[in-house]
C-alpha cells in the first residue's frame, strides 16, 4: 500500500474530504514516525505468520531506516493488519493532535488498542533463526 493509499484511508476517518490539504506538510514526517514506533512489532508479526506457514516474507534485517519514506508514492511494505489499521489511527491520533484533543484522545487509545491486538510473540530462539535466514538470503 503506498502513502497516498494510507492518507486516503486517515482523511477519510478523520471526516476530511479526499481533496483536503490540510495534512500534506505533515504526512510524511507523521508517517516515519508512526512506521518508526511499529517497526518492532510488525516485524514480530511478520516473524509469526513466518512460523504460522507463510514463507513469503522473512523478517526485516535491515533497520527502522531503511522503512521511512520520502514521497506519497513510496510503498509501505508492513503486514496487512498495520497498514490498513494500526498505522492509519496513529497517523490520525498525531494529526488531531492540534485541533480537537477529544478525538486525538479517542484515536490515540484506538491505535494503542490495534497495536497490542496485532501483537504476537515468537521465541528467541526462532527470531535469532529467522534473523539468520532473512541475512543469509540477501
């Protein structure tokens, strides 16, 4: 899903028309903050649903930088469940930071609520192994 997928989906919670600019000096740092403070998490599902049967996708090796993005067409390579629910609320709980502290509120507890929903737990063991697959296959 690319950046401008995901400012679509975070107007269109937050009421905005999909025309609004109000928000377009804002997404990309936002949104490298939001990707920042998942990184972990997301990277542990990915680990999980490695585990779980879908070898698709190894866990990322290559840091939280190597995830930022600098354009609205850049992809946004997380799990389906962070881009489409958990990094969309975060994005929208810092935009309303500002203007209206009821639903920043609302959001922030939402988006907290999504993280610990997604979150899954995979052994050390298995994360060093994986870890040491996803470096040996670059």
């Amino acid at each position: 899903m690319t950046v401008e997928e995901i400012y679509t989906k975070c107007k269109a919670w937050m009421f905005e028309k999909p025309s609004s600019t109000i928000y377009n000096d804002y997404i990309i740092p936002i949104i490298n903050k939001v990707l920042a403070e998942t990184y972990e998490e997301n990277n542990m599902l990915r680990m999980f649903k490695y585990c779980e049967g879908d070898d698709t996708k190894l866990p990322f090796v290559d840091g939280i930088m190597a995830h930022q993005v600098s354009s609205m067409n850049d992809e946004v390579d997380y799990e389906d469940e962070y881009v489409l629910d958990v990094i969309p609320k975060g994005i929208d709980s810092y935009f309303l930071m500002d203007d209206d502290l009821n639903k920043m509120s609302i959001l922030q507890v939402e988006y907290n609520n999504a993280r610990v929903a997604h979150q899954c737990i995979v052994s050390s063991d298995t994360v060093n192994e994986l870890i040491k697959k996803a470096k040996d296959a670059i």
